[in-house]
C-alpha cells in the first residue's frame, strides 16, 4: 500500500472537529495553514540562521503586546499554555530565589500546574473558589507567605471560562511584591474582542506575565503558544549560555522549535485584524447563547452564566451522556469533579452544527 494511503486511512479514524464540542483547538483558517507552510523547515531555536523568521516573530509579540496593554512586551511563542505557564513561574521564581519557593494558585486551575510543581520543585497552594468560581483573594492573601514565589490568576479557566478578579489579585501582588502571572491561554484571544472586555491584562500593575495561546481561539496550526512577559527581566531570568549556536543565550524551554506558529499567528491575526477578531469572538457567544437557550428548554441548568465561548451544564450523568455520545462520534467533555457536561464554542461550532448536536442529544437523553 501506498505510504500516502496508509496515513490516509489513520488520518480518517479520527473525528472531525464538526462533531467536536469539546476542543479548545479548532480548524485553523486557510492563510494559516498556508503560512505555516511557508515556515515548514524553520528552526527558532537557533535564531541566527532565521533572522526572517526571528524579526517576524518580535513583530508578533509587539501585536500580543498591544492588545494586552503592554508597551515593552518580550517573550515567545512557544508549544503551548503549559510550557507557558512553566516559563511564566520558572522566571518569577528564579527572580525571587527563595530556598522553598511557593506558589498561590486557583483551585480552578489548568492542571499544567501539577507538572510545574513537579518539575521546578515548588509547593503549589490551592485557593478556594466562591460561589461564581472565581478565585476567592482573601483566601490567596492567607495563602501567601515570605516563600512565595508567584501568585496566579486566570482570565477564562478552562472547565468554566470564568475570569479571577485579577484587578484584586494584582493589588494584592503589588502590595506583596510578588509577580502575578495570568493564565489566559483560552482567554487571552477572547477577552479583549469582547464588548467592555474585563480588564485582566498588563493594565493591572501588579501582572508581570501572561500565558496566551494563538492555538486556541487564535485560529493558528498547532503548536502555538504564548508567553508574554512585562519587561526583559523576566526573559533574562530564563537565559541559560548555548555554547554553540548562533546565538549566545537561550530563554526557550525548548531547543529546537519551529517557526510554524509564529508564521501562521501572526498571519490570522494580521489579516482579520482585531476587528475580524471581534467578528469571530461575536458570533462564538451568540452561538454559546443558543446552545445554552437550547439545552436549557431540555431541562439542563448551567453551572454559571457563561462569561465566554465556554459553558457547562449540571447533571449527575455527565459521564453516561459523555459516553453514550462518543459511541455516536460526537465528543463533549464531563468534568468529573463538577458533575457537569461542558462545551466549547469554538469557530467550528457553528449554528448548524449545534442543530445537529442538539438533535442527537435528544435521542441520547
Ligand atoms: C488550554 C489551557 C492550558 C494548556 O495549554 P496547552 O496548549 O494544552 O498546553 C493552560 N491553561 C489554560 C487556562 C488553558 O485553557
């Protein structure tokens, strides 16, 4: 068999997004992939010989940095939330250079925590949540101590898509002296398309970081992340000496890394401009409303009032219904510890999609 054919046929064991509600990836758009295309063999990871590649990407991370309110923006783009987030603690922690560093993070947060407690060797602290989800500050102020190395907000968490009072949170950090990094690996190309969007970016002193992913509702190939820091500190917090590439010092967590992002980002982001952006994040929670509208005429409740293109409804038989619908080929998610099924809306979850979801759904209820 032809090698072509062979992958052909893997390729179609898998689902298409059209039955996938449950993705915080979706297809990426068409000058996106051509783009990526175009960067196929490019290699960031030794800069000097892709100056092109390089400059394109300061040029990204000027735009990320407009958009999240920040003059001097330096960071990268990267594989994704998780290596973000990593880099984001990685640097706050070695600037603070504490013996048994600590962190205060949402209970609501991604579990990319776990392995960054794990792998830099910090104690993670898990603040409690109020009755909206969103991280209760007065628990994140008892939690914090001369230890602590980093506190977290996230702005749309990604079981609910609710947004921490990072205006609070940042107060706090400031008064404390201690980096606030933002997760808005989700959200990060939400929020600011929203109409009066909630401040959660670098507006906020106190933010010293931000974890923002083209890869998500930034349209872009996979893999694309984002981490974006206030200022240089924060990057040559992360240089390690490179004894042999073209360039002296390297911040990446990552060595060889590809320039396929950072070409396919900056080309979805250049072409719709933030107006397009607005445009795609608009119809996303027009679309949420009418599948919150339609699950709840079936008699689901949503856990809260969705806040963006995210949205979860109560049921003690989550797991049941998530199963019987991927027997279907339809993918939901369920979140065990909330008894919840949840949804994304991503640009692929149009209104006709959602009809013929809803229509299976029936017959599995
Ligand atoms: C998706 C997500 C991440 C992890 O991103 P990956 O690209 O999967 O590594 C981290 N934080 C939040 C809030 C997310 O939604």
């Amino acid at each position: 068999m032809d090698v072509l054919e062979e992958l052909r046929k893997f390729r179609e064991m898998d689902i298409p997004y059209s039955r996938v509600l449950s993705s915080m990836c979706t297809v990426p758009l068409e000058i996106a992939v051509k783009a990526h295309q175009m960067f196929i063999n490019t290699n960031l990871g030794d800069p000097g010989i892709f100056p092109g590649t390089l400059e394109l990407e300061r040029k990204l991370i000027k735009m990320l940095g407009d958009l999240l309110h920040c003059e001097t923006p330096c960071g990268y783009i990267c594989s994704g939330g998780t290596e973000a987030n990593i880099q984001g603690i990685r640097s706050a922690r070695n600037i603070k250079a504490k013996k048994e560093p600590n962190i205060v993070i949402p209970k609501t947060a991604h579990f990319s925590f776990e392995k960054i407690c794990d792998i830099l060797r910090i104690e993670v602290r898990r603040a409690d949540v109020d009755e909206a989800y969103r991280v209760d500050v007065s628990e994140v102020e008892s939690l914090i101590d001369e230890n602590t190395v980093s506190i977290v907000g996230i702005a749309g968490t990604t079981e609910l898509g609710q947004i921490d009072p990072i205006v609070e949170l940042s107060k706090l950090a400031e008064e404390k002296d201690i980096p606030l990094h933002v997760d808005a690996a989700f959200g990060g190309l939400v929020i600011p398309f929203m109409d009066n969007p909630y401040p959660f970016d670098f507006v906020n002193e106190g933010v010293m970081s931000i974890t923002i992913d083209p890869h998500k509702m930034g349209m872009a190939t996979i893999p694309a992340g984002g981490i974006i820091f206030r200022n240089e500190k924060f990057l040559k917090a992360l240089e390690v000496e490179t004894p042999y590439l073209t360039t002296k010092m390297q911040f990446t967590l990552t060595g060889t890394r590809p320039g396929t992002g950072v070409a396919s980002a900056y080309a979805v982001l250049k072409s719709l401009g933030f107006s397009g952006m607005r445009e795609i994040v608009k119809m996303c929670l027009k679309n949420t409303k009418i599948l919150t509208e339609e699950m709840t005429q079936l008699g689901f409740e949503p856990v809260i009032e969705p806040v963006m293109n995210v949205v979860a409804f109560k049921t003690e038989r989550a797991e049941k219904i998530r199963e019987e619908l991927y027997r279907r080929r339809w993918v939901i998610s369920a979140i065990r510890n909330l008894s919840a099924i949840r949804f994304v809306i991503m640009p692929h979850v149009t209104e006709e999609v959602i009809k013929n979801f809803i229509s299976e759904f029936r017959k599995v209820i």
